[in-house]
C-alpha cells in the first residue's frame, strides 16, 4: 500500500479499448479524501466504463490507477475490499428480503455474522427501510431498490463508494432522497464519493468538484462555479425574423458584449453583464429595420459550460428517452 497523502482515487492516462472502439481514451485525474467527485457526461461517454476498470471489474487496456494506496492490476482484491459500489442496475434478489440482501454482500466480502447484522440493520436504518427490511425486495419500490442497492454498498466499511448514476429513472421527489443520503455519507460519516450522472442539477447540487467528460476524454475538471466561469459572461440568444443582412459585427460593438454567434435567424451572444445588453440589443435590432423573434437570458450553468466545452448541450428531456429504455433493462435484469 502506497501513502497517498490525502489522494483517494490517483488515475493516470487509464484507456479501455474494445476492438476498435476506445470507451476511454487516456483519462488523468485525482480524487482528494473526503470530497464528492463527479463524472458528467451523456449516455455513452465512458463513465460506466471508468468506475468498471476502477472497481477491478474491467482490465485497462492501457495506464494504471490506485485506488486507496492499491494498484488495480497489481492488488484488485486489496481494491474491491476497500470500496463500495452502488451500480446502475438492480443487483438486489426480488425473492429474499432486505436484510438477506445485505447479508449476503457482507458474506460476499467474508465478513463474520456477528458483525455483519447488526451493520446491516444501522444502514437499513440510515436509508430508512428498518420496517421493510424483513420483506421480500419483490415487494419494494423503484427508490426503496434504490435505497437498499445504497445500503449494500456500504457493508464492507469502505473508504470509497462508487456511485454509477445512481438516480437514474427515479422520480424526482426519490431522486432527492438519494441525494440527502449521499450528502450525509460525505458529511456525517466524512466518506469519499466518485458519482456518475448526465443530470446537471444532480452534479452541480452534490460534486465538489466535476470532471466533464464526452468520447472517452475528460474535457476539463474543476468545481461547478469555475466550470461556470468557463462560459465567459450571461448567455443572450436573440431570434430575429429576417436572417438577413448579418448583424453580428454591429452587436460586437455593444459595451459589454464580449462574443456573438450567429446561426440562421439567432444570435447566441455573451455579455457581462446580460441585463444592460439585452436593452442595447433589442434597440439595435430595431433601428436596422429587424423584427425580433424571441429573446432569452441564461446565467451561466454546467449546461452552457458542456456546450461552451463540447460545442453540444446534455438535455435532460433528450437523456429522459434513454431513461425510460435502461429502467425497463435494470427491472429486468433484477427479475432473473
């Protein structure tokens, strides 16, 4: 075991290639003891991919990784007994209960009875299942599976819990009991989180800091206000209903304004101060002899910053398609 000095997760150039496919190219980052560390990315990104080669359930194709002072090639037992994982589908077995669940994965880890169900019966209290615990899962919710997958991960004690979207296809009244559990384990019990997630709010309300990711690359890391910061000012899109002539070069001019874009009849505009150019534009639109369509003003978000980063944006109602598709996945694979 290597003295990490405060550094939980230290990843260096770690690749995944299958066949001709890179899932992940060459990511390099670190996770500090204590903080929640977030990888935000679309469907497809490699998120799953990464926490899999770190868990020890993948192999690199290529870099290398420690995790708790253990090497992932060298020491995967000494890794996966010093983690937790709370994986995106259902792993729990519908025809036993709660508890049994539970008990099982302490099994797993070889962990002696006598010590395995009374800490069972504190986490099923912490995610307050205790009156469900001797049901048959069969019985539970989508976010009472989703509580006990959480339960599960936490038997072992582990320094480090994995988190692979885990509000994926929950409502969101359940997705912000989760997120309440997920604050209390960094808060209450000082544990170190690496969460994956394509909701924004999700990685902007919990990370500490977060790690874009999109293609298998990590495009830039930082903490949610210095991801903002990327964007560069307020976020004007103005529609005018003639796409000519281009005014783009007159709205440049504008105090304050510091880029403009244009693509067909709207103006994608960047101000410092968003309020005062809206005034001046709108002015200027009119004195050309332009009809203006519609207009909006954005503070900078992690969803301007992904687009400002990858030159797309990560949608909620376009990731939603997706989540409806995995949801029936996951209830079936936890039927078998």
């Amino acid at each position: 075991m290597v003295d990490s000095g405060g550094v939980v997760v230290d990843v260096e150039s770690l690749s995944k290639t299958f066949g001709t496919l890179k899932a992940v190219d060459g990511v390099t980052f670190q996770i500090r003891e204590g903080e929640i560390f977030g990888f935000l990315g679309p469907n497809g990104a490699g998120k799953t991919t990464t926490i899999n080669m770190l868990t020890t359930l993948l192999r690199a194709s290529g870099g290398k990784a420690v995790i708790n002072g253990y090497d992932i090639r060298k020491q995967p037992n000494e890794v996966r007994r010093s983690v937790g994982v709370v994986p995106q589908e259902y792993t729990a077995d519908e025809d036993i209960t709660g508890l049994q669940n539970i008990l099982l994965c302490a099994d797993l880890y070889g962990l002696p009875r006598n010590d395995s169900r009374p800490h069972a019966m504190e986490l099923l209290e912490l995610v307050e299942l205790q009156e469900a615990a001797n049901r048959k899962v069969g019985t539970y919710s989508g976010g009472m599976r989703r509580r006990l997958e959480l339960a599960s991960g936490l038997i072992n004690y582990p320094k480090l819990l994995f988190l692979d979207e885990p509000t994926l296809g929950l409502d969101v009244q359940t997705r912000s009991a989760v997120w309440r559990y997920i604050r209390m384990l960094k808060e209450e019990y000082r544990m170190t989180l690496f969460l994956t997630t394509h909701y924004l709010e999700e990685a902007d309300s919990l990370c500490d800091r977060i790690a874009i990711i999109d293609h298998g690359h990590i495009i830039k890391i930082g903490t949610p206000d210095e991801l903002k910061a990327t964007v560069g000012g307020d976020i004007i899109a103005v529609g005018v209903a003639e796409a000519e002539p281009d005014i783009s070069a007159d709205i440049a001019k504008i105090p304050l304004v510091k880029d403009v874009k244009k693509n067909g009849n709207e103006y994608r505009i960047k101000s410092e101060v968003g309020e005062e150019s809206s005034i001046q534009i709108i002015d200027l639109v009119r004195s050309k002899g332009l009809h203006v369509t519609k207009i909006s003003l954005t503070k900078p978000s992690l969803d301007e910053a992904y687009l400002e980063l990858t030159g797309r944006s990560i949608r909620e109602e376009e990731s939603n398609k997706m989540d409806a598709f995995k949801q029936r996945i996951t209830m079936m694979r936890a039927r078998r």
